[in-house]
C-alpha cells in the first residue's frame, strides 16, 4: 500500500469507522417485509411490535426480528381417526383442515408446534361430535357436521391467533362387516321400494280399467235415455197425429208400414215362399180404402 493512501486512512480511521457504522445502523434500521409475511420484533428479549408488508423501521442494537412468520393459507396433512357413532359402529374418518395466522404473536408465544396442536384438536371434536349421531346422520348429514366441527375448533384455536378458512370431511370409511350389512340393507330397501312401485302399477291399472267400465256404463246409459226420449218423442207425436188427424190416419199408417215389410221380405234372392196372414190382406185392402178415400 503506498504511504500516502496509509496516512490518509490513518488519519480519517474515526471517520471511516463511524461510516461504517452508521450504514450497518441504517441497514439494520430498515425492514421490508413481503406482503405474504409478518415479523415480530423483540427488544430485550420481550414482544414490542409486530411488523406488516411494507417498509418498517426498528431502533438498530436494541430491536430484532425473532419471527418471520406467513400469512398464506395452510392446509394440515390429511388425517384419518376412529370414532364410534351412537348406535356403536366404528367408522374411520379423514379429515383436512385450511388455515391461517392472523396475530403472529400468538400463535409465536402461546403455541409451539401450530399444526400438531390444530390435529390434536380436530381429532377431539370429530370424535365428540360423531359420538353424539348415527351413522345415518353421519352419512346424510355430512355438510351439518362440518360446520359444527369448523366451529368448535375455531372456538379453540382463536386463543392462539389462528384462524380455520376451512374444515373438511374427505371420506368416512367403514369396516367390511357393517359394509356388507349396510349392502343388505340397501339391497331389501331397494326390493321394497321395487314391490310398492309394481303394487302401485297393479292398482293404478285396477282404477283405471275400473274408471272405463264406469266411462262405458255411462254412456250406454246416456244412449239409453237419448232412445227411450226419442221413443217418447215419437209417442208423443203419434199421439198428436192421431188426436189432430183421427184414427183412420193412425191406421193408414200402420197398414202402410205392413206393407213396406212385406215388400222387404219378398226381396229375398231365390225361390221363396211368402206366408201372408189374413191380417196382412186385410191391411193392405184397408190401406188401399184410406188411400182412395184421401184422393
């Protein structure tokens, strides 16, 4: 090193070092913290603040950061715990819990592993509360026990400045023996239900065909009563003929309807032989006598 540049650091060796601190102080004094983090800062070894994103600034020698703790969404692994319904069957249930620390400093100085006390709690809840259903309710009602399960454990965790998003219910899993009876269950309901519908069928056809013969009966009912006032109304308009007309109308008309049968009978295709009653001739000469007479 040459002599001059020796005695010139020399004589500024006070200025030099005090540079050199002030720019370590202000480093030291600034924090940038990433949006998806939180810092603690301690003075003394005890709690004074807690840093958000953004620029900070801390007291350099006195104050350090201790925790760098994420904001982000957790998810817990995914686990699986025996319970024991109300009507006693065994059931393995998976589970899977979403969070997120909201006061880093609780969940720093009040908890020390987060994850293995949220897994430890959640299995606590999910026994109590399947302990309280059947498996019928645990099967249907899924939706209503993840909510009270969300529940409790946020009553919970909320202590250590925790925050569950999320809590889920993956599978419920059942031994090969309750299996088996569950199938056999579901099996006669099936064939139940398979009965009632064919049940069902045959008596909606007995109604129906029933309601077609009553639809039948009434129309012939209908048609019966359309003739016998039709046969009404021409009594009625015979009556009136004769009673306007006489009796020798009545008569004419009788002989003339005698006639037109007779004529319909000897129609006939092939050799026939027509007996005619006296009457008939009778008839015939009478009608010929009213006849002549209307002339």
């Amino acid at each position: 090193m040459p002599p001059e540049i020796a005695e010139l650091i020399s004589r500024n060796l006070a200025l030099i070092i005090l540079a050199v601190v002030i720019l370590f102080a202000v480093r030291s004094a600034v924090r940038i913290v990433p949006q998806s983090e939180k810092y603690v800062v301690e003075r003394f070894g005890r709690l004074h603040s807690v840093l958000g994103p953004g620029i900070n600034f801390i007291v350099p020698f006195l104050d350090r950061v201790a925790h760098r703790i994420s904001i982000l969404e957790r998810q817990l692994p995914t686990a699986r715990q025996d319970a024991i319904t109300a009507d006693n069957v065994l059931v393995q249930v998976e589970t899977s819990v979403f969070y997120r620390i909201i006061e880093p400093e609780k969940a720093v100085y009040r908890i020390r592993d987060v994850d293995a006390a949220i897994s430890t709690t959640v299995a606590g809840i999910v026994r109590s509360e399947i302990g309280t259903m059947e498996l019928d309710q645990v099967q249907s009602n899924r939706a209503q026990l993840i909510e009270r399960i969300r529940e409790a454990l946020a009553n919970i965790v909320d202590d250590w400045g925790i925050e569950v998003t999320r809590a889920e219910i993956l599978d419920v899993n059942l031994d090969e023996a309750t299996r088996a009876a569950m199938l056999q269950q579901l099996n006669a309901e099936r064939a139940r239900r398979a009965q009632v519908t064919e049940a069902e069928g045959r008596r909606r056809a007995v109604e129906l065909a029933a309601d077609g013969e009553l639809y039948a009966a009434e129309q012939q009912a209908k048609a019966k009563r359309m003739l016998a006032d039709a046969d009404a109304y021409a009594t009625a308009a015979i009556a009136t003929a004769i009673r306007e007309g006489g009796l020798e109308a009545a008569q004419y008309q009788v002989a003339m309807r005698q006639v037109d049968v007779l004529a319909e009978v000897g129609k006939g295709q092939g050799r026939q032989t027509v007996i005619v009653p006296a009457s008939a001739v009778e008839a015939l000469g009478d009608a010929f006598r009213m006849f002549r007479g209307a002339k």
